[in-house]
C-alpha cells in the first residue's frame, strides 16, 4: 500500500508523526481533519474513538498487532494501539505513528484528548 498525506497526532502536547495508507477508508477520514477527539482506554494496550458516522471498510483478520497502528474497527471506530501484541479480530489498516517509542507513556492510563490534523 502506498501513503496518503503525512498527518499528525498531537497527544498531551507531544507531536506523533503518523502516514496513512492510501484507501477509500483513510480518503473518507481524511475530509473530517482536523479532528479534536476523546479517546477512551482499552484493555490496557489500546485507546479508542467511534465516529458518529460509518466508513467503507476493508476488513482483513490480523494475526498481530503493533504499537503505533491506526485501525479501523467495525465500520466508525477508530483504534490507536500503543502495545503489540496477538489479535483474531478483524480491522481495516489506516497506517501507523511512525515513532511509537513514547505513545504508550504520553497516552497514560484513562481518555486522552487527541489531536489529528495533516502535516506537510
């Protein structure tokens, strides 16, 4: 898959460079940027967000997931993974934070506002 344009995330203030992989899924997303969100904490390796609408999916079955990857879980719900770790769910791939060394420590243990927007 090739990227779509660099976006970034801007978590308690700290910069994520992140790339998107070119897909209707991530061209639908890409026309709410810039988006202020809560996300909320699951499971202790992810942070979640479900958008009020529903975007075309393509859905393929993971057998591992990586810290830093932007998935789409369902057809709204919005899934930052700040933890790697073996999954049988199924998701469609919107790209990855291209440096998740710190992601696990600034999004901390409870919801966390986060900031997407596009970056040049």
């Amino acid at each position: 898959m090739s990227t779509l344009c660099p976006v970034t995330l801007r978590i308690n203030g700290k910069d994520f460079p992140a790339k998107l992989y070119q897909t209707e899924t991530t061209k639908s997303i890409m026309q709410k940027l810039p988006l202020s969100i809560t996300m909320s904490e699951l499971n202790g390796n992810e942070k979640y967000y479900y958008f009020s609408e529903d975007f075309p999916t393509q859905t393929e079955r993971v057998s591992t997931i990586h810290a830093g990857d932007l998935k789409l879980y369902g057809s709204s719900c919005l899934v930052l993974f700040y933890e790697s770790f073996s999954t049988s769910y199924s998701y469609t791939s919107l790209g990855y934070v291209e440096n998740p060394g710190e992601l696990a420590e600034v999004l901390g243990t409870g919801s966390v506002y986060v900031d997407v927007f596009r970056s040049e």
